[in-house]
C-alpha cells in the first residue's frame, strides 16, 4: 500500500490510497488524531498512522518479516523452504517463553501500541480492553509454564527420556511437524493463541486467519517476533490470507490441521485433508446452566448467568444457551426465568451488544413465533420476557431437555429432572461442552457425576463459564498432545544402559541475563526470594558466616532431584540391583537426605533411609546393611570412614559393599584405600553442587577424580579469569559463574566459589554435555568433619583472645589413621597454651566442637613452626589445602 498524497487541514486528511479497502479508514484516522501543535509531532504522527495502516493492510508474515503476499504458487514455495529449514528441531520452548513474557510486559507498559492497533482494526474499547486482559495472562511464563507441566507433565517436553529409569527404553513428545491452523471470526485473540500453542509444541505453523482478521493476528504476531532477538521465533511461523479453493494446496505442506468451526465447515475441510494428514477440529459446542430451585432467591448467582449469556453474546462455546432447571414444576419454572429476566436487564447494558445479521434476526424471530404458536395450539406451555429495545429474550417452555438457541441474548429455559439428565441430554452428547452447575453443596457430587455422565466436559460456576485454568482440558482433550507425536525408542544394547535420556535440550540464559554483573554470596542473601514460589526451604552456609536460605518451587526442586538421578544413573548406580542406604544427615534445614532421598525415589532404586549415624548407632547401622544385603552405600566420607574402620571385622567379613557415592566433602587417600581394601569396587562422587546453586553437575565412569559433566537440562556455566569477568582462554582456569532459572530464586550469573577449567576434549562415555575440571576452592570457608569452618572467624578469635599478632596458617590434611585434621601453625607464640588454646577454640566454635567430639575431625596446634610459601607471589597463605590437589565443594 502506498500514499501518493496527503493533504492537512485543521483536523480532516484525505488518504489517496492505491489499495482501496484503506479508503474506508477515514474515520479511523479522524479518531487517531490527537492536537498535535508542532511540525514534529505532526511528522512523527503520521508516519506512525501511515506504519499502522500499512501494518493493517499486510496481513502476510514470512521469515519474520510483514509483506504483501506473493502469487499464491510462489508463497507455497517459500512456504515449502522455510518450513524444511524449520523443521530440522522443534521450537526452542525457553525462547518462546521468554518472548511471550516480554510481550506480556510489553501490553501492560506500552498501552498505546495495542490501542491504535484495536482502532484501526474497529474493536471497541471493551474488545480492546479484553484482548489486552487475555493476551496479557496466557503470555505469562508462568502460565504457559503450567500449561507445559499440566499437559505434558513436564516443562522440557521434547526431552527423549526412560520413563522409568530401571528400563532402557526411552520415549517423549516431538513436534507433529508443521500445522495449518484454519480458525474463524468469532474470536478475536484464537489466532494468536492457537499459534503460540503450535509453538508450544514445537511446530512450524501456517495461520490461515478469516477474513474478518484484517491482518490483526498478523500484527499480534510480528510485535511478538519482535521479541526475540535471535530470530528464533519467526522460522516457525507464517501468517497469509487463502481462498477456500487454495486449501487443499496448503494441505500437502503440512502434517496437521487444526480447524476452528461448525460442523458443515469442519467436514468440508476433512474431505479436502490429504491422506496421513492429522485432523485437529475443534467444532462447535452447546453449554447452559444447570439450576436447582434451591438457589432461586439467590439473585448473584443469576447476575452470574446473565453475565456468561451477554459477554460473548452466546458467540463462544462455552456461553450459555439455556438455564435447565431440576423440576418439572411449572410454576417452579416460571419464577426461576422471571427471576433470570430481572437479571438479564440488570445486566444486559454493562456489555456492548454484537447486532445480528438480517437473516440471524429472522432466526430469532421465527423461533419466537413458533414456540407462541406450539403455545397457541396447546402443543407445549410457553411464555416469553423480552427486552423493550429488543437487547435479550427469554422463552420459557414445559418441553423438557435441550433445544438450541438463536444466540445474541437469547436465552432458553427448561425442565431437566436430574433422574432424566442422561436421556434428556443424549441427541446433543457430542456438541455439549460446559456448564454451570448451581446447587447446594450435598448434591454437588452428586449433580456433577450426572451431567458428566450425560456428555459434558466442564463443569463451573455461574460467572466463570468462559475463565480457564493453565492447562485447561479444552472440548475434553488436551490441546498439546493432539499437536505432537508421542515417540518411542528401544536401543536394547546398542545404546549405553546409563544413559537416562536422548537429547537433553540445554538450558540458555536470556539475552539479559547475559549482560548482567557476576552475582556474589553476599547478593544471593540480600536478594531473597519470591515468596509465592518458595515452596521447599534448605539452609546453606555463607562466607559472613550468617546462614542463608535457598528455596524451591516443587516444580523446580523435582526437575533437579531428576537430573540427579539421572547423573547418578551416568555414575554407575543401578536401579535394578542395587540396595542403598542413605546415610546423609538431616535436620536443621539440610537438604543432603532429603535430596538424597528424592532422588533415590525418582530411581526407583532399593533405598533403605538410614540417616547420617551418631557414634553409638554406628554397630546397629553395620548390623542392618549386613542384614538387608546392601551393597551401596551414599553419605559423607569422614561418615563413611568412621563406619568402616569402627565395623572393621563384621564388614570385612561381609565384604557386600561394592559401590560408594559420597558428597559434603573431600574423600582423602588413605579413606579410598580402606574402602578398597574392604571389597568397595566404585568410589565416585554423587553429584556436583551447592544448596544455594542446585545441582550443578554428574560423573560418569570416564570422569577422573574432581571432573564433572554440566548438567545443562538446567544449568548455564561461564569460566571467567580470576581477575576480572572476561571469559578464561581454552584450558585456563578461572572462576565457576552458573546461571540457572529457578521460579522461587533466579540466579543470573552466581559466583559459586569453586575455580576450574573447560575440557575440551569428548568423554568416552558418547555424552555430548561439556566437561569441566574443578581445581580449587575461592574464598576462607573449608568444609572438614562435615562441617563448614569460617578461617577468618578462627582468625578473630585469636588476635583477640591469644592476642596473638603475628602469622598464622591453617592446613588441612590427614591424620596416619586417616581421620581428617585442622593444625593451626603460629610461627610465633600466643599468649595462651597450647591446651588453653584448642580448648578456647572448641567452646567458642559449635561446628569444631562437634567435629572433635564426634571424631569426625582432630584439631591440632605448633607453635614456631615455618609456615608454607606460595611459590609464585611469596605470599604466606592463610589456608593450605594438602588433603587433595582438587578441592570440589559437594553435595
């Protein structure tokens, strides 16, 4: 469309157009025009009109971009090639729902955009104001989200994954392919949804909006596109305009069609459809309201009715038709649609009013005449309340059962005995959909199970007829599903059996999230969390000393207690033969049982939930696991120690206990060699993480000590250089910065502590998820006897209390008898003893005192003792590690 002139005067502009129908947009310019008092503004206006018109009269999307449609046998072509490039993997589903979301931002804080849209397409301010309410919460993250979980009980569908991780089969959803969506006039945001939920599942998709559309879907949709700055989006969609004559050659593009309308359309379509091409219809649906007389008096509840009935004007599937009523009374009867007429002209005028054509008036006019006519002749009691202005009608009929209205505020009242529902109801059981079940709550059960049985799918209150759940069950069926394959696959043994999936799709972090400062401990606290998705709360040690809460969404808690199940299956656990116990602590807001136990469930793995054992429950542990014939154990190594070298002889003479996966702390040399030397033939890390972070990473049996691979389901890694936030080089080392998207608490960037290094070479076990190297720990805090020990708090203690002011190192290692030691070497001498000292340091410090007490630990002090250098700065540290080269912080 171009302008060949435009001429001002005062507030009138002529539009000499070359394409005609923007001709009839006079009217639509006057009311566009504000009082525009500079030349600027006047300029920055009408470039703006002259976009939204132009924007109206291009009803065609291709690659992303707005054009005017090709001839008809060039568009299938490009149709044809952008849908082959498209269709090499499904639509990404974190891109999409990071888009919707900035779309749904964007129509509560950019108002304008969508007004000028809803003026020149001719909606009023109230379908303006409703396609910005619906649009605005169906492109919520959170409700597409939910939507994912509902119907395809997961938010990563297209994961292929063992269903049940003891089996080596493996199935999930895949796109259908690509989808030709053939949807109506009568709802304004269907086009728009209809595509996102193609999306959803993964499609290329081909909007063949109606007539009445005029280019608004199209509009919606590239101001969707728009949001997505990698381009994503827009390969998977195309919006055109087609004649009915040039369907069937859409047809042969695609792998489904979902089709909106009556039956006479839907069946005309069905005979068109290719062979092999899925038919997703979604025809037209009968719903009413099903009243007790009970509830007569009530006049909310048919405030609520009347409501359903002039929303739409009985246009949508779920508006009401008719009120049924539990009674055969007739004077029942008569006062329950007296009583519906007062509410109807209370109502009727809070809703703009859709006039009828000439021929859907005479239908309304000719049913009204029949039913006084069938009254007239004495074939059925009859009466009617009419709006003065002709705004609604009721006809109230002794005819039991359903008979269809005419729409547009006509409202059809009957009996319906509940002993008669399913007969009654039967001729109409495949269009009936929803309906609002009015009654007191002891025949509620009693009442619904009835109509369901009768053929109806949706059951609600009066008032919330056309509201939906995330996720919702639309016509009975799930929407997603009939846009998807449900695939399955059977490797037998030419795929790895610990292997828990196919293709994990990985988890990407937004465009700004990428831009964002590095996230250190002291933010994560200071932070918080969201409340309303804090649902699982566990406590994590912080380098101030002062705890810190991490929380979970369910949702999210059970996503990562599945990846670790899913990296312990990589490490070598057997969910069919192996018997575990779990020995990790619990209490005071730990989440190593807990977690541990999720996962072992989620396994579906022997699990015998023991508990992190004081000193005198260490025989009845040996004697239990001897008993139930464990042969994996999972818990802290210094726990593990303990029970190994205290059950010595009973042990070793079992000799049962062929796999141990440890985390919490570092597992020493000389603890590896006595588990060995009992029969322990795998010794692996469990997983990889940090209560505040999640689960960060798993082993597999090519994985040397302190190598992990990501688990990039849900974890973004970087590796920056230790002094400064540039990315490190190939294999330099730096520091561990994760990014991971929890609802309750979002971590861009977090500075997790740990220091390591990329691998760049492919593991041997045919995982393609990247494999990285801890080397090192950042900061003052040591996890020892499992505990987490702050070095700078010892520190303090002893300048003030020893008032000891020269240098001090703390070195960890191990005892000769392999229980792991603190010695705290002075290269001087305190003011207190030796004895003085250790026994001060124990009282203040509640984590070293239970250490100590518990044998978990030995603290140990020199005086005047030389101190270790670093080789490469001189500098005296204050901690020196020489329990391990690495040093991963576990869990």
């Amino acid at each position: 469309m171009l302008a060949k002139a435009v001429d001002v005067e005062s507030r009138v502009i002529t539009l000499r157009l070359l394409d005609e129908q923007a001709l009839k947009r006079i009217e639509v310019v006057q009311l566009l025009l504000p009082n525009l008092s500079t030349p600027i503004s006047k300029h920055i206006f009408y470039r703006q009109l002259f976009y939204n018109l132009y924007i109206m009269e291009t009803q065609t999307i291709i690659n992303g971009q707005l054009v005017s449609q090709p001839k008809f046998d060039i568009l299938l072509q490009i149709i044809k090639e952008q849908r082959d490039f498209a269709l090499i993997s499904p639509c990404p589903t974190e891109i999409l729902l990071n888009a919707c979301q900035y779309f749904a931002d964007d129509l509560k804080n950019n108002p304008s955009w969508l007004n000028n849209i809803s003026i020149i397409h001719g909606l009023t301010s109230i379908e303006s104001t409703s396609l910005r309410k619906e649009l605005s919460l169906f492109c919520q993250r959170e409700y597409l989200s939910a939507k994912l979980l509902r119907e395809f009980k997961t938010i990563s569908p297209f994961t292929i994954r063992r269903p049940n991780l003891k089996e080596n089969i493996f199935e999930g959803w895949q796109a259908l392919g690509s989808v030709l969506h053939i949807t109506p006039g009568n709802a304004v945001s269907l086009p728009f949804m209809a595509t996102v939920e193609g999306l959803l599942a993964g499609n290329f998709n081909i909007l063949r909006p109606s007539h009445k559309d005029e280019g608004l879907s199209a509009a919606l949709l590239h101001h969707l596109i728009s949001f997505d700055p990698s381009g994503t989006l827009a390969k998977y969609i195309v919006v055109l305009t087609a004649s009915q004559d040039q369907l069937p050659a859409l047809m042969t593009l695609v792998d489904g069609v979902s089709a909106w309308g009556g039956d006479t359309s839907l069946n005309a379509i069905r005979a068109q459809l290719p062979a092999g091409c899925r038919f997703i219809e979604w025809g037209h649906k009968l719903s009413f309201a099903y009243l007790d007389p009970s509830k007569i008096q009530d006049n909310t509840l048919f405030d609520a009715i009347a409501a359903d009935v002039c929303q739409f004007d009985q246009q949508a599937c779920s508006s009401p038709q008719l009120v049924l009523v539990n009674t055969s009374d007739w004077e029942k009867l008569v006062e329950v649609a007296s009583t519906m007429a007062q509410a109807m002209t209370r109502t009727s005028n809070k809703y703009p009013t859709l006039q009828p054509s000439p021929q859907e008036t005479a239908e309304i006019t000719t049913q009204v005449h029949l039913a006084n006519l069938e009254s007239a002749l004495g074939a059925q009691k009859v009466k009617l309340w009419e709006d003065p202005n002709g705004a609604w009608r009721i006809i109230l009929t002794d005819k039991p059962g359903i008979q269809a209205s005419p729409l547009f505020r006509t409202l059809i009242i009957s009996s319906a005995p509940a002993e008669q529902l399913v007969p009654l109801l039967q001729p109409f059981r495949r269009w009936l959909q929803t309906c609002a079940l009015i009654t007191i709550p002891e025949n509620y059960p009693y009442l619904a199970q009835k109509l369901i049985a009768a053929g109806l799918t949706r059951i609600t209150a009066p008032g919330a007829m056309h509201e939906e759940y995330p996720g919702e069950p639309h016509d009975g069926v799930y929407a997603l599903p009939r846009l998807t394959r449900r695939i399955a696959i059977n490797p037998q043994k030419v795929w790895p059996n610990n292997k828990a999936s196919l293709n994990t799709p990985p988890f990407h972090p937004n465009e700004a999230w990428k831009k964002l400062p590095v996230m250190k401990k002291y933010d994560f606290i200071s932070r918080g969390h969201q409340q309303t998705h804090a649902e699982l709360f566990f406590q994590s040690g912080g380098t101030s000393g002062i705890p810190k809460l991490a929380t979970f969404s369910y949702a999210d808690y059970h996503l990562q207690m599945q990846t670790a199940a899913d990296g312990l299956l990589a490490a070598g656990l057997d969910p069919n033969k192996d018997r575990v116990m779990n020995l990790l602590y619990a209490g005071n807001l730990y989440g190593g049982f807990h977690g541990l136990s999720t996962i072992l469930d989620k396994l579906g793995v022997c699990h015998l939930p023991m508990g992190g054992p004081s000193l005198q429950d260490i025989p009845f542990v040996a004697r239990t696991l001897v008993d139930q014939k464990v042969n994996t154990l999972a818990g802290m190594p210094s726990t593990l120690f303990l029970l190994f070298s205290q059950q010595k002889e009973l042990l070793n003479e079992y000799r049962g206990i062929k796999k141990i996966f440890y985390g919490g702390e570092f597992l020493g040399p000389g603890q590896r060699k006595l588990f060995e030397e009992m029969g322990v033939e795998t010794i692996r890390s469990a997983v990889y993480g940090s209560v505040d972070a999640g689960i960060l990473g798993y082993t597999c049996p090519h994985c040397p000590e302190g190598t992990f691979h990501l688990i990039t389901e849900t974890q973004w890694l970087e590796i920056l250089q230790l002094e400064n936030d540039l990315p490190v080089k190939e294999n330099q080392i730096g520091r561990l910065i994760f990014s991971s998207n929890r609802r309750s608490q979002p971590l861009p960037r977090y500075e997790i502590g740990d220091m390591g290094r990329w691998l760049s070479h492919s593991c041997p076990c045919g995982s393609t998820d990247p494999r990285f190297e801890l080397l090192g720990r950042i900061g003052d805090i040591i996890k020892t006897g499992t505990h987490l020990i702050d070095c700078k708090r010892i520190k303090t203690w002893i300048e003030k209390h020893a008032e000891y002011q020269g240098m001090l190192q703390i070195r960890l290692d191990y005892q000769t008898d392999n229980k792991e030691r603190i010695t705290l070497c002075f290269d001087g001498t305190p003011k207190l003893s030796i004895a003085d000292l250790k026994q001060g340091l124990i009282s203040f410090y509640p984590e070293l005192h239970e250490g100590v007490r518990d044998q978990l630990l030995v603290l140990h002090v020199e005086y005047n003792t030389p101190l270790i250098q670093t080789k490469h700065s001189g500098k005296f540290p204050l901690i020196t590690d020489l329990r391990h080269t690495l040093k991963p912080n576990l869990v």
